[in-house]
C-alpha cells in the first residue's frame, strides 16, 4: 500500500496548523461523543491534534495515528505547550495494529475522503472493527457533497481562506479551484498559495473521493457496522435533505 504524499497535500503542518486552527466548532461535538461512549479515545488521521489535545485536556485517555511527519511534530509540539498527553503513533489509518481497543473512535474533518477507492476504505474498516471495544462507537465527520460546488468551471478560482504565515512573514492567501470527476467521485481540488515573500505562488493538489450519503451508509453496513445515530451538523441536528455533514456513530453491527 502506498503510503499518501501528504506534505504535498496540505503544505506542511506548520502550515497546516494555522490554517485549520481557526476550525472549532466540531470541538463540543466530540467531547459530547467520548463523554457518551468514553475513553480510551483512537483519533484516526489525528493531524496537529486540533481535536485530540482538546479532548486530553478534558482529561480523556487519547491516541491519535497519522502518517505525516510534519503533522504529528506540529501536534506533539503544541499538545507539550499545552500541557496535553497524548499518544502520537506514525501509521497509516489503512494499516495499524495498536494491540489494544478503544470505546471511542474518531475520524474527523472529512478525512474519510482521503480514501479514493474502496479498497482504502475498506481496509480502514477492517482495522477500525480489530481495535472497537465490544460496545465502542466509531464516529465518522464526512461532508455532504454539494452538487453546486461539484459543479463549478475548473477554470474558476475562489477565495478558500487566510492565516497567518508560520514563519512570521505576513498573511498566507490561499485559492481553490477543483474539477470534479463524476465517474470515480474525486473531486481534484487545487489550493494555490501565495506565502509573503515568495514571488511564485505554492499549489497543491488535494483529491477527496465524495462519499454521498446513501453509500457511505451502506458501505459501513456491508463491512460489518451497525449504524446507531446519524447527525446532519456539529449540534447534533438530525440528518436531514439540508445536512452539510454527515456525523456517523456506529458501532460493531450483529
Ligand atoms: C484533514 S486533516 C485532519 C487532521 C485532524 N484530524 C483534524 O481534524 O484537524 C487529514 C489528516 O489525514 C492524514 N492522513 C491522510 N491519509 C492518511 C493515512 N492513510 N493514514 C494516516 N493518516 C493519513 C494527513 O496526514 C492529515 O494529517
């Protein structure tokens, strides 16, 4: 299995850290999550740890696995200012065998999208059922794909957002356009960054497989998951036709 170039997918986690940080309002979701199905917590594709460190400074028992250098040296970084513990392991969320199982496993921010074909995800799952305690819960943050943003000319270019440059530079822009491909579902998303002090823009590719709703259910069906509660936001609204997300709880099926 071939191990994702990540550092050219999101930058870098320092600059990834800065650029994401600004995105909190899933944070009492989560904490709600493990409060009902409890710790040890597993945090799939864990990054700098913008959920994990909240979480272990609620005084949860928290792992979090990744395959990126760059994210997990941001994460223990921050978690050690803190005052966070946190277990960070390197591993592909495709692939891992901690030994041990958890109450509670999350894969936040889209992060399932990652996965491009079922191969990927199916082995996720796999590995997901190896490490679920007999009555754990295992949570997936997908986005609902919107057919308007699908939609749009390749060509175009809109604002995605700012954030201040890790080296003390000024402030990074960031651009995105993206092409979608309705037969595999990836949508081809294109970040262009202007960083202060560099004449040429930094662009990087990020391909997220569109999982629609009826599918992703059905797949955590047939690989053996049994869906428990299904939310259509971060306040626990029920799923419904205007649901930006899809918030799965489920747990090992019968
Ligand atoms: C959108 S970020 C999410 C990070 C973090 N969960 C958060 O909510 O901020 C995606 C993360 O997935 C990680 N990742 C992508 N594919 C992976 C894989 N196959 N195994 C482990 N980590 C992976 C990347 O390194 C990156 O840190």
């Amino acid at each position: 299995m071939e191990p994702p170039d990540i550092d050219h997918t999101y930058y870098n986690g320092r600059h990834y850290h800065n650029r994401y940080q600004v995105i909190k309002e899933d944070i009492p979701f989560w904490i709600r999550r493990v409060k009902e199905f409890g710790d040890p917590v597993l945090e799939l594709a864990v990054g700098t740890g913008r959920v994990t460190i909240p979480l272990a400074k609620e005084g949860f028992q928290v792992t979090g696995i990744d395959v990126s250098d760059s994210m997990m040296t941001e994460g223990r970084r921050r978690a050690s200012e803190a005052g966070a513990e946190v277990e960070w392991v390197k591993a592909d969320v495709r692939d891992f065998q901690l030994g041990r199982k958890f109450n509670t496993i999350i894969f936040p921010l889209n992060t399932v999208c990652h996965f491009l074909d079922l191969r990927d995800l199916e082995a996720c799952l796999s590995c997901v059922k190896e490490h679920l305690a007999r009555n754990g819960r295992f949570i997936i943050d997908a986005i609902v794909p919107s057919a308007e943003r699908l939609a749009r000319d390749p060509d175009e270019r809109f604002f995605n957002s700012e954030y201040p440059d890790p080296d003390g530079e000024g402030v990074v822009k960031v651009y995105e356009s993206n092409r979608y491909d309705p037969a595999s579902q990836v949508n081809h998303v294109k970040f262009h960054y202007q960083v202060p002090g560099r004449s040429e823009e930094i662009v990087e590719e990020l391909n997220m497989r569109m999982y629609f709703p009826e599918e992703l259910d059905a797949l955590l069906k047939y690989n053996g998951f049994g869906i428990d509660a299904k939310y259509g936001d971060y306040d626990d609204a029920s799923f419904g036709p205007t649901s930006p997300k899809q918030m799965i709880v489920c747990g090992p099926g019968e």
